[in-house]
C-alpha cells in the first residue's frame, strides 16, 4: 500500500517536472496523461508521462534484442521488465529507457562493475528514492548505425537493478537527401534522464526480508 501511494503522488508530480524541460515531443497543447509501471515481485515502479514515452515490447534494431541490461554477458540470467520509448523516436533516432533485474548471485556480485560496452572505467554515483546507483557510460558502432548508453546500476534489496538510457539510430547523412533527426542526442538524454524522477522502491519486495 506504501508504494502505491507514492507513485500516486509521482504520477502527479512526474508530468510537472517533465513538463519542466526543453524537450517537446513536436505537439503542442497537447494534454499530458500520467501512467506507470510497477512490479511487485522486484519491488520497483515507475511513473511516467505518457505524452514523452510509451512503454513497448518490440526492441531491438541493428545491434539485435537486447538481454536483461544492455552490457549483459551472453546468457547471463536477469528479466526485462520495462521499455519505455520517446514518442516521437524513428529509424534515424530512438530514445529508450530500459529496466531489468537480476537475483542471480554472481549478477548481483557484479551489478556495479562497468560492462564490456563502457567507454571509460570512471563511474559516478547518483541516488534514487534511497537506492544508491552507480553511473557510467558507453557505446557502440558499426557500419553508419549507433549505439550511446548511460547505465545506471544498483543492488538494492538483494537485487541488482539495471537502467539503461539508450540512444540508437543511423547517420542521417547516408540518406539522398539527408534527413533530419526528431531530436538531438542532448535532448534525448535529457528527456531520457528526465523519465528518471518517477523510480520508486517498495520498502518490501516480495520474497525479500
């Protein structure tokens, strides 16, 4: 009961701090309708605006389905819980915030350890609703298509959590006549990071003393 009331109270507030950056989705006076996400099982939720972001199930493109994080080993075991992708997102530009869990000793052991798509070894920090997450960056490309990510990383409640913030697209320059993308990388972190304000943790996972 505890966690459904505070994403009530995010579902109210998650609209207003969106609303509260530069990143308009092309509509305007367009009507912002809360919506969110929650999982029981793992203990986790997420409110959101569903004007920016819809959730979906088909992920993917040219760097194929991704596994429960983005940097995971071939066949480590975790589950997918949510993709939630910018509205306005298309083949030259996609914007995508992906969550997945892992309760596997040796995946919780290395929740926090940048993965093998990490362009640097430095991390950071950064907390949410009282979890402390390790952040990092990294990427990947190959043949006019991209890949950029910002992990966010965190053993919570015996549970690794892994946020992925995930821009992929093409270079719109192999197109005759170039195209345009719906939104720069900037804005789409920042759209993206925005989406983060809405996470929330129950105080109890199921399973979990």
């Amino acid at each position: 009961m505890e966690n459904t009331r505070r994403i009530a109270t995010l579902l109210l507030v998650t609209p207003l701090t969106l609303a509260g950056c530069d990143n308009s989705t092309g509509e305007t006076g367009a009507e912002a309708f809360p919506a969110a996400f929650h999982s029981g099982e793992y203990g986790i939720g997420l409110a959101y605006d569903n004007h920016q972001a819809r959730a979906v199930t088909e992920t993917g493109g040219y760097f194929g389905d991704p596994a429960w994080r983005l940097d995971a080993e071939p066949d480590a075991p975790g589950e997918r819980l949510l993709v939630l992708r910018l509205n306005d997102s298309d083949e030259i530009l996609t914007g995508e915030l992906r969550l997945g869990v892992s309760r596997d000793p040796g995946q919780v052991e290395n929740c926090t350890r940048p993965g093998p798509l990490a362009t640097s070894s430095e991390t950071g920090t950064t907390e949410r609703d009282g979890a402390l997450f390790t952040t990092y960056q990294g990427g990947d490309a190959a043949m006019n298509h991209f890949q950029s990510l910002r992990a966010y990383r965190a053993v919570h409640h015996g549970t690794c959590y892994a946020i992925d913030l995930v821009l992929q697209g093409t270079n719109p320059e192999v197109y005759d006549p170039p195209r345009e993308a719906p939104f720069s990388r900037e804005q789409g972190f920042e759209r993206l990071e925005a989406l983060l304000s809405g996470v929330a943790f129950d105080e109890k996972p199921k399973g979990r003393s």
